[in-house]
C-alpha cells in the first residue's frame, strides 16, 4: 500500500514522498485508525465517566466533571430500546434529530465528537432494567 501511495504521489515508487504528503498520508491512517479501533476506547472511557439520574421532573446525564445534560421527562416522548438478550436497555428521552447531521446517528458510537454536540439526552447500556423502567414509570406518572 506505501508503494502504491509513493506511485500516486511520488510517480515512482523509488522517490521518497515529499513531507508535507507523508504528513497528510499519515493524518489519513491516523484518522482510519481511530474509525476502526479509536472509537471502541472513546466509547469505553465515555461509559465509565457518565452518570444517569431521573428525577420526577427530568432526566440528567453528567459526564465527567464539564458536562451535564437533561430533558424534561413528563409529556416527552420517550424511546425505550432494549438489547437482545434483554440484559440491558437504553432510553432516548424527548425529539432526537434523525440522520446524520442531527447527531443521534453518533450517539453511543464513540464518535459524538462528530455530531458537534448535538447529542439526544439518553441513558445508554443500563444493566439494572428492572429498576430504570419502575423509575420511569413513577416519573412519567
């Protein structure tokens, strides 16, 4: 693949590439990388930082120390998801803009970054189902 990039960019596969493509050349498997692998540890580190509440009023999410979200969660609509087995649901509260550009399509990927912080308020991965649904139901009254 290197020669074939020294080919395209050199015209020989016997020049060396000048810097500033070897710089963008790299940019570029740095940038697949993180698509492929980066995102799975993005995600990991985001799920162990995050921490869910709901409230009789709204739903919040912290994540970390710099970042709270939350959504009212009476006369919203609210998207409950569960997983296969069953072992684990997550819940999108309110309108959550579909498509690309809206965002929800990043969410719970490891690349929100992409979404520009137009992320849905959601409670991702919840293990204790049983809980999170008898919680939503006193909410929502």
């Amino acid at each position: 693949m290197v020669r074939l990039f020294n080919i395209l960019a050199c015209g020989s596969s016997q020049q060396r590439c000048p810097p500033a493509v070897c710089a963008l050349w790299g940019a570029i498997r740095a940038d697949r990388a993180f698509f492929v692998f980066g995102r799975f540890i993005a995600k990991a580190r985001r799920k162990r930082q995050t921490a869910y509440g709901l409230t009789d009023h709204r739903a919040l999410v912290a994540v970390g120390t710099g970042s709270l979200s939350d959504s009212p969660v009476q006369y919203q609509p609210v998207n409950l998801q569960r997983s296969r087995d069953g072992s684990h649901v997550s819940v999108t509260f309110g309108r959550s803009a579909n498509g690309w550009r809206g965002g929800a399509s990043y969410a719970n990927t490891g690349m929100e970054l992409f979404a520009g912080g137009n992320h849905p308020v959601a409670f991702y991965d919840v293990g204790d189902v049983a809980s999170l649904e008898r919680a939503l139901q006193q909410a929502r009254g």
